[in-house]
C-alpha cells in the first residue's frame, strides 16, 4: 500500500484521494494542495471613442469629412475650433485646380477674408499620404503657419507629403482625414468654370461660388451630436 500511495503521489502531487487510503492520509494530501487561485477580475475597457467627422454642407451638395485625430491631434482640434465657432459658415471654396485640390477656408461669401487663429504646429511626419480624398492642411513657405486654410486631394498627390530624410519636420502638408462621403459633390466643383477673381487665386476661383452654408460635427449616423441639457441651479439662500 505504501508502494502505491509514493508511486501515485508521483504521477499526480494533488491528487485529492487514494483508493483504499486511511482518512488520516487522505488527510495529509489534502494538506499539501495549494489553495486555487482566485480568477482574475476583468478589467472594464472605457468604449474607444469613434473619430469625429464634419458635414460641410455646400451650394453644390454635401461633403462629410472623418477626422484622424490619433494622428494628427493637434490639427484635428485646430479644425475643430474653427467648426465649433462658425467659422467656415458662408465661406467659399476659392481655389479649384482639376486633377490636384480645391481648397478653402477663410474666404466669405461676399469675397473678403476672415481674422484667424494663431498658427499650429506642422504634423506632415504623422505616416498620412495625399491620397485622392484626403483633407489636408495649407500652409505659407514656413512649416508652422497653418492656421484655417485646408484643400481636399483631387489625385494621388505624394509629391505633397513629407521628404524622406525630413528629421527636422519642416517639408510637406499635414493630412488629417478623408471624404468618407460626396466625394461627388467635391468632383461636381472642379467642374465649374474658373475665373472668378476673388480670393487669393483669382484665376482659379469659380465664377458661380461654391458656398460651404455650414459646417457641423456629426456622428457616425450622420446626426449631430445631442446637446448637453442645462445644468440646474442650486435654490436661492434666503
């Protein structure tokens, strides 16, 4: 019996009872098992936020336009600002060149500019290429000086994206989302004829204005986002 019990004790160190084993020993195997280890709590996952997105609604149709905010997060809320403060409402898209971008921003309806922000920080180094229905930053010469203006890829651009060997970051134009809908609407406007002298491309603005009338944060749904109720105040003290 003692053979059995040390070769079965081999093969299995918990085993939790021997046939024909006294009480008393049953005991002391039972004495040796580790307690079992309490499963681990799961650890809620906050739901990740889905990317923002923006209808631009136009004389010439709508536009829905998807933030990247993981990538170029300091453009996205640039972007963001000028939306939540109307600032793109009534303003036009005042550069058209078929087969490279349309491009607006601060231009009003009526043909004047519109004050700014100061500039942010250029993300051209943010792996985003200028694709064909990106949106993207305008800049001046210098890397730091996008402020509203922003142009929508007609084509496959690369020629618009950071220089390889860029370590410094002060080459190309900061994508920062795409048209995930009325990429029609945008090919509908390089359609119109050009010359309309105003703006800062007079040449290339179009002669019947494409007006962005609003541009608004939407959800997935294409909804805008619910307003928050009121908070209530506390009574008055007497």
């Amino acid at each position: 019996m003692i053979g059995l019990l040390r070769r079965s004790a081999a093969r299995n160190l918990f085993l939790p009872l021997l046939v024909g084993a006294t009480p008393a020993m049953s005991a002391s195997v039972f004495a040796q098992e580790a307690p079992p280890a309490a499963a681990p709590e799961a650890t809620p996952t906050a739901p990740q936020e889905p990317p923002p997105r923006v209808s631009l609604q136009t004389s010439m149709g709508q536009i829905v336009l998807e933030l990247n905010r993981e990538r170029a997060p300091l453009t996205v809320a640039n972007f963001l600002r000028y939306v939540t403060e109307g600032h793109f409402n009534n303003t036009v898209i005042y550069r058209v060149v078929p087969r490279f971008v349309i491009q607006g921003g601060s231009v009003g309806a009526n043909g004047n500019g519109k004050p700014v922000h100061e500039p942010i920080p250029l993300e051209a180094n943010n792996g985003l290429s200028n694709q064909r229905g990106t949106i993207t930053m305008a800049r001046a010469s210098e890397p730091a000086s996008a402020t509203a203006e922003f142009f929508i890829n007609l084509v496959d651009n690369s020629g618009l994206n950071q220089e390889a060997g860029d370590t410094e970051n002060r080459t190309g134009y900061a994508v920062f989302g795409r048209v995930v809908s009325g990429m029609e609407t945008v090919d509908l406007i390089t359609q119109l004829p050009l010359g309309g002298g105003y703006g800062p491309f007079p040449a290339n603005a179009p002669l019947i204005p494409a007006i962005i009338r609003s541009a608004t944060i939407i959800d997935a749904s294409g909804a805008p986002p619910p307003t928050p109720a009121p908070a209530q105040s506390p009574p008055a003290q007497p």
